[in-house]
C-alpha cells in the first residue's frame, strides 16, 4: 500500500529484518482526536502503520487507496498517513461536500487512490548535537532492540496514548552505537539544532555519496540511508569512522566549520574478490615471465622429445 523512498541495502540479515519489522503495521487503540478525524468510536482499534518510521526516513509522498475498508485491512488502512499530510490528488475541493456525493462514489469505484504530500518528512541528512549512546546492538537484549524498533516507528505518543514514546525529538537527538562513548563527548554539547547549519546530498552514483555541511558547532551529522559496513567514509580527504545511528543509518562526529563527506561503497566481498583477480593475475604473469626466461632451443628439444600420439 505505501512504499518508503528507496535506500540501499543492508548489511546483514538481522538488519534487514529490523529494516522490514520497524515499517510493519499493527492494531492500536486511537485517542479522541483520531477517533473523531477517522469517524469511529474513541478507542476503536484500528490497523496503524508506524508513521514515524516512513518520517524518519524521508519518504515524501504517500499514495494510497480512498476508500478504508474500516481502517482494519493492511491493503488499505491509511489512518496513519492522515496527520501532517495534504491531498495533492485528487483536488479536495471536486469530491468534498454533499453536492460531490455522487462524484466521489463514482471516483471511489473507478479510481480509488489518493496521493498525499508528507509535510513531516526528515531531510535526506541532518545534524543533532545530543545523542542517547547505546551498546553494540549485538549485545542488546531481544526486549530492547524490539523497544528500539518500536519507538523509531511509532513514536508519536498522540496517537494512541503512550506519551513515553514521544519524548525522543529524533530532529535533535539520535541513538547512536558505540563501544567507547568518550570519544563523542567532544561532539555532543547537548544543544539543540541551529537554523544556520545545513547540510545537502548528492548521490554521484549507486557507491558514492557526497555531503556538503556547514556546522556552528562541532556534532553528528545524520545520513538516512542504510548503514553496512562495507561504506567507507572520507571528511575533507581524511579516512573517518562511519557510526550506526537509530539502529539503521549512517552518521558520523564532525567538527565545526564547512566540511565535504563523501561515502564509498567497498564491501569485504569486493574487496576480497579484486585480491583474488590480483593473485591471479599475479600468477599468470610469473608463468608468462618464466617462459619468457627459458632458452628456445630448449623449448624445441622439450617440444620434439614429446611422444608420437599415432
């Protein structure tokens, strides 16, 4: 039914799987407000997809089916994508009202699809200044990586009455893996972000991501494409590390001032596959040297000295 902007792959099959679990819908309770906006009872349970997620990563445009089958089918409840969207198509203004009944019956049975602009979507990049460090995920519990997965995706506390989901501002603030937490001390003042610092994408290939960022002060700089260990990073030329940043992205500590990032795609496999094609080639051109170095008239006697194949 809606489909995230598209990102590059992940690294391992675990994160693939959280990858494909933190966009899946579930049932919820709806408060007042929605109940009223969906036209269903307060408390009604209705099938809610994670809004958050498709926020954090960007995607700007929802198309969707008009009609909502009662806000329980997977195919069509687009209770989640209601807030903060704005109906770019159809026009709202030709079948809204009692005059256009007739018309949107019909667009109902012929059409039924609508395309609604995000007016709450994440840049592509961003900077934060404060961060929630956390453990390897590999060492974190199936309960907290799923408590991760959750608030990435349905962090908006409105919804459905659990304000604790709400208070992580992921404009200002990311989780952050890491093994030696002091090292961003430097990076993290704790302040919020300043209006002044930017920082634009450009994608120059499906291996090569260039940033350009102007920070006021030194912090981390959020990119929402998939982290893998096979990007490798350069900041104004010099080899820097690359940090797993809300579970699923790349970020990393700049200082600052103007930078340019640019990110590589150098998977182990690729590399490990030009070593094997260099050791052959290696290879080949020793044999090629070696005969090269042998007498011909020896080459000739050998040649002769073969046995008669008749």
């Amino acid at each position: 039914m809606v489909r995230a902007e598209a990102l590059f792959g992940c690294g391992s099959a675990a994160l693939g799987a959280d990858y494909v679990r933190v966009f899946q819908p579930s049932f919820r309770s709806v408060n007042d407000r929605i109940a009223t906006s969906l036209g269903v009872e307060p408390a009604r349970r209705v099938l809610w997809y994670p809004r958050r997620a498709f926020d954090l990563w960007g995607t700007r445009y929802f198309i969707l089916p008009s009609y909502p089958a009662g806000w329980t089918s997977p195919n069509r409840s687009y209770a989640a994508f209601l807030d903060q969207t704005e109906m770019i198509y159809p026009d709202p203004s030709s079948l809204n009202g009692p005059e256009h009944r007739q018309k949107r019956e019909g667009w109902l049975k012929t059409s039924d699809v609508q395309v609604r602009r995000n007016m709450a979507a994440f840049p592509r990049a961003w900077v934060v200044h404060q961060a929630r460090l956390i453990r390897p995920l590999d060492q974190l519990t199936t309960a907290a990586r799923n408590a991760l997965l959750d608030l990435l995706g349905h962090g908006n506390g409105d919804v459905y009455g659990e304000p604790r989901l709400s208070n992580l501002d992921l404009r200002a603030e990311a989780y952050v893996e890491t093994d030696h937490p002091e090292s961003l001390a430097a990076y993290l003042p704790g302040t919020d972000p300043n209006p002044a610092e930017s920082v634009t994408v450009r994608y120059e290939s499906s291996t090569r991501v260039l940033l350009e960022a102007h920070l006021q002060r030194a912090g981390l700089i959020v990119l929402a494409d998939t982290f893998d260990r096979g990007w490798k990073l350069k900041i104004d030329g010099r080899s820097a590390p690359v940090l797993r940043a809300n579970l699923m992205m790349r970020a990393v500590s700049v200082s600052a001032g103007s930078h340019t990032l640019v990110y590589t795609y150098q998977p182990y496999s690729l590399q490990l596959g030009a070593l094997f094609s260099a050791v052959g080639l290696a290879i080949l051109l020793g044999l090629f040297l070696w005969s090269l170095s042998r007498p011909v008239e020896q080459v000739i006697l050998e040649a002769g000295s073969m046995p008669d194949s008749h």
